[in-house]
C-alpha cells in the first residue's frame, strides 16, 4: 500500500514539476528552465524520503543541476540529473538579477540539508529549496 502511494506521489511530483518548468521558460532559456524543474522535483523527492542518506542524494542531485559541472558544489561522484540540459541553471538563466538571487538561496538551502545530521532537518531545507526553486520558476 505505501509503495503504491509513493508512485501517486511521485507521478503528482513530476506534473507539478512539468507544469512549473513551463512557467520558467518565460525568464530562462530553455536548458534554465528544464534545469530548475529538475532540481524543483529532486528537492521535493528530498522532502519526503525517509532515509537521510536518500534525502542527501537528492539534494545533491539538486545542487548539481543548479550550478552545473563547473560549480564548486557539484560533485562528479553524485548523479547529475541535468546532464546534457546545459550548464547549470545559475550559468543558464537568462536574468542574472532577481531569480539568480533566488537560485543561490535554493542552493544555499539544499547545501544546508546536505550537512544536516538528522532526517527531519534535511527534509525542512529541502522544503526550502523546493519553494525557492517554485519561486524561481515563477519569476
């Protein structure tokens, strides 16, 4: 029965994500926005992981996709779900003003859950990243 709920949940993630990315299309290039909904959907994924080291890896993979291959917190040895979009959003947006700040703080946020020793602080800042990342793809 959980693991039936978690394909709902991971089903009604990835259309929330979808729908999100199309909104970030209209201040991001394309590879910005299709990064921004990537990492959206794997800090949520974060937020709802019961197990500390799965909630890290998905932070990671966040992070990853946020500053790219060429960003000091990017780690080769973690899945990058963004490979192939581009760059990283923050090197991808189109608008270095509002929703570059935005990024730097989901990043902020996801790096903070990454060093959290407890399950519950890594899922609140990956909450965090999560909004901010919503935020960004409003923007």
């Amino acid at each position: 029965m959980k693991r039936q709920y978690l394909g709902f949940g991971v089903i009604a993630v990835f259309a929330l994500v979808w729908s999100v990315g199309a909104a970030a299309a209209q201040n991001t290039n394309a590879a910005g926005a299709q990064e921004i909904s990537t990492a959206q959907a794997h800090a949520l994924m974060a937020s709802n992981e019961d197990s500390l080291k799965t909630a890290h890896a998905h932070l990671q993979h966040a992070i990853n996709c946020l500053v790219g291959p060429d960003g000091k917190a990017f780690d080769p040895k973690v899945l990058n779900p963004c490979n192939g979009m581009g760059n990283g959003a923050l090197s991808d947006v189109t608008d270095n003003g509002k929703l570059h700040a935005t990024l730097l703080k989901a990043v902020a946020a996801a790096e903070f859950g990454l060093k959290a020793d407890k399950l519950s602080m890594a899922q609140k800042a990956a909450k965090e990243a999560a909004q901010l990342l919503g935020k960004a793809a409003r923007s």
